[in-house]
C-alpha cells in the first residue's frame, strides 16, 4: 500500500455506506465529528506545509547558492572550501529525505459492525490492528506534550493520535470513549 502525502491543511467529509457514518480528514489542530450513529472512519495525517516538489526546487536552490559561493571563493583561491560546500548539500540531502520518509505516515481509525480498526503507515510499512468494539477502552496516559491515548483491549492496547496537539487528543480519547459506548 502507498503511504501518499497530503500537504497543508484539510478538511473533507464523505459519507460511507460501509461505516454506516460519516469519513472525515481533519488538520492537526482539531477534530470534529459527524454523523449520529457509532461508525465512523477517521484519517490522521501530520501536518505538511511544503509538497516534494516545492522541497526538491528549495533543495537546488540551496545546492545551486552553496556551490556558487564555494566556486567564487575557489576561484579567489580558497578551494579548500569546495569539499565543505559538498558535504553540506549531502548533509541537507540526508536531513531531508530522512524527513521526507515520514511526510506521509498516518492513522486511520475505522469503527463499524462491531469492530475497530486501526491503519498505521510509518514510513513504508502498514499495520493493521482490529479490536472487538465491545471491550476496547480508550486511556489517556501522561500530561502535556508527553500525553498519550491508548485504545485497546485487554492484553493488548496500541497508540493513537500520534499526530494530533495535546488537546486535539484529549477530544480524540473522549469521542473514541462516547463512540464506543453507542
């Protein structure tokens, strides 16, 4: 599966006859719910503010500067600064395609027909976790910035919201909570 990036912010609402809901795409900063019954689909992305072609033009561009001011200052005599200048633009390429790995994780969060489940892309790969919505529970552990939301059974509970500020969580963990209760 392709983990696609989806820069800026959003929000699109669709109704999906198989969630007997509403799906949703919602920014970072806030969540709002649809729809009457227990299903819903809920997608959750980090929040990008450049596409990777706006970042490819900004990496030239940086790339194209730095050789042209290692190449004046070699030609005035100091070469020795062209390597630095190389190692540089290396050096930014790695940052950015380590940060580019991540552009596109996110979370889904499907509840329907009893179940719930959870699509998780890091990077390349996709998990799938499915939970029997009559004994998931939603948690929040911690406070502040280090505050998480656990949905889970017993014996086993995983993360969610990841990618959400603090109080965007805690709306998160409370809609989880009434919705599961339905």
């Amino acid at each position: 599966p392709h983990c696609g990036t989806l820069c800026g912010l959003f929000l699109r609402c669709r109704h999906d006859a198989s969630m007997n809901g509403w799906s949703q795409e919602f920014p970072r900063q806030q969540l709002a719910f649809q729809g009457q019954g227990s299903g819903f689909s809920l997608l959750l992305k980090r929040n990008c503010s450049i596409s990777p072609s706006s970042l490819m033009w900004a990496y030239g561009s940086i790339a194209v500067v730095t050789l042209g001011i290692a190449a004046g200052f070699a030609a005035l005599g100091a070469w020795v600064i062209l390597p630095f200048a190389g190692i540089e633009i290396l050096a930014l390429g790695m940052a950015f395609a380590l940060n580019g790995r991540h552009a596109g994780d996110y979370e889904r969060i499907q509840l329907g027909e009893g179940r719930v489940r959870v699509e998780v892309c890091e990077s390349d790969a996709v998990r799938c976790h499915e939970f029997n919505a009559a004994r998931a529970s939603v948690r929040v552990s911690g406070v502040g910035p280090s505050m998480r939301v656990l949905l889970g059974v017993p014996g086993h509970s995983l993360e969610v919201g990841r990618h959400l500020q603090e109080q965007a969580r805690l709306d998160l963990a409370g809609e989880l909570t009434r919705r599961l209760r339905i």
